[in-house]
C-alpha cells in the first residue's frame, strides 16, 4: 500500500468464529464479479435489518473512525470497507470489545462494490487518507475518480455527506477538479463542516502526518437537490 506500510506489520490474528461471524464479511472478489446479486444490497435493511441511516468508511484499515463513530452515534450503522483483511482483524476486535452492534466490516474491493449501493442508502461516506496513486498507470486503482462522485451522488440521501481528507496536495487538486461531474454534490465552506474532527476521530494516519507536519485537507460534499 506504499506510504507507511503500517497495516502491513500488524500482529493480529483472526477473530473468534462467533465474532467475525457477528462483525466481518468477506466477499471474495471472483464471486462477487460473477455474481452480484447474490451478495446482500449495501444498506442498513440489508446489512443490519433496521431502517437506522448507515454511514460508510471506505479504506477504513483498521477501523478507528467508524469504531469512535459507532460509540458516539448508537442511532446510526456503521460499516468499514477495506480490501485488506488483517487491518479488518483488528477492527473487529476493538469493536467487539466495546461491545458495539451497530457496526460492521467487509473485506472487498471498494471500486467493485459501488453498483451494490441502492440509491439514498447513505447518510454518509468517508474516504479519508487514500493512497494517492497519481501516476496514470495507477489511475484504475485510485478511489478518488468521477465513478465515485457519480455514485456518491446517487447512493447519499438528500443533505447527505461525502467527507474527504488527504495530506496530499495533488489529490485534493484532482477531487476539486472532477466536481462538475457530480453537480449534486456541493462543497461545503469549512465554516459548515457537519464532522468536527477531534483528536477521538483522527486515524492513525490522520495523527502520523499531521504530527509529521503534512498538510491536512479537508472536503465535505453536500448531496443538494438540482
Ligand atoms: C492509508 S490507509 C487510510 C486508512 C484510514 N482511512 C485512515 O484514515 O486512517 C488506506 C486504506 O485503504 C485501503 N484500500 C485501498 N484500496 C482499496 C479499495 N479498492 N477498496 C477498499 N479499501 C482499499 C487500504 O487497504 C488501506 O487500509
């Protein structure tokens, strides 16, 4: 994953059976290719059973934000998207230790999953610190794309929030260049930022490059009615 393999040196084993068959699914990306519709739709009927608004973390490793989340916001889902597991293992854990029922992990391939979404399943989605990956042979790869904000804009409920945050100066560049494809999407002035993010919602990589002394950039798209 390049910059600071910090997911990659994690020492962490599997969960229980109970636990990950309570917290963490796998889909593995042949079947789901193959076969979509048999994987359940990406929604809090279809994850959870209830009608709560669901928030998403896509690249969530392991898991800090949408764990803190989950804590602070019981009226709400949460589900962690990583296509790395052993991240997911820890995340499991901690939220298995706090006891927490309204939050879920999915070991896929996010780029793969968007069509899965139904429309206005989402309250709110975080991408936060992706891997830039701005070399063009890297393009297919990088999450920030205009399928992303086309999605994001189908798939988040009026007023709803897609929540942006690189240290990387040529990615947040590239996000604000793609806007006009998502025309229902606004940007927020920082002064409307719904998520205030206090030092209980900073990620590990959040805190490595602000302590380091990277820029942290901030985007907060509004889903507005056109
Ligand atoms: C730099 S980490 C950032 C983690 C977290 N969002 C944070 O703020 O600390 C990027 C994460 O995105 C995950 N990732 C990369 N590409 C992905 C994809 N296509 N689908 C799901 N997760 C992906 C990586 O495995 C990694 O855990």
């Amino acid at each position: 994953m390049g910059r600071g393999r910090y997911p990659a040196r994690l020492q962490v084993s599997p969960p229980s059976p109970e636990v990950g068959a309570h917290y963490l699914l796998i889909w593995p990306g042949h079947d789901f290719y193959h076969n979509p519709d048999a994987f359940p739709p990406i929604s809090s009927p279809g994850l959870f059973g209830n009608d709560r608004p669901l928030e998403i973390d896509m690249g969530c490793a392991t898991g800090e934000l949408v764990c803190a989340l989950a804590a602070a916001r019981p009226e709400a889902n949460y589900l962690g998207i990583d296509i790395s597991l052993k991240p997911l293992y820890r995340a499991v854990e901690v939220a298995a230790s706090r006891g927490l029922s309204n939050l879920r992990f999915l070991q896929s391939d996010m780029l793969m999953l968007y069509g899965r979404i139904p429309a206005g399943a989402l309250r709110t989605a975080y991408v936060h610190f992706p891997a830039p990956l701005m070399r063009n042979r890297h393009r297919k790869q990088r999450m920030i794309s205009p399928t992303l904000l086309q999605h994001m804009q189908r798939t988040l409920a009026p007023s709803g929030t897609f929540s942006f945050i690189t240290d990387h100066e040529d990615l947040y560049a590239e996000l604000l260049r793609l806007l006009p494809v998502a025309p229902g999407l606004r940007l927020r002035d920082p002064a409307e930022h719904e998520i205030a993010l206090t030092d209980l919602l900073k990620s590990h990589y959040h805190r490595r490059w602000e302590d380091r002394g990277r820029p942290i950039l901030r985007a907060e798209l509004e889903h507005v009615r056109l």
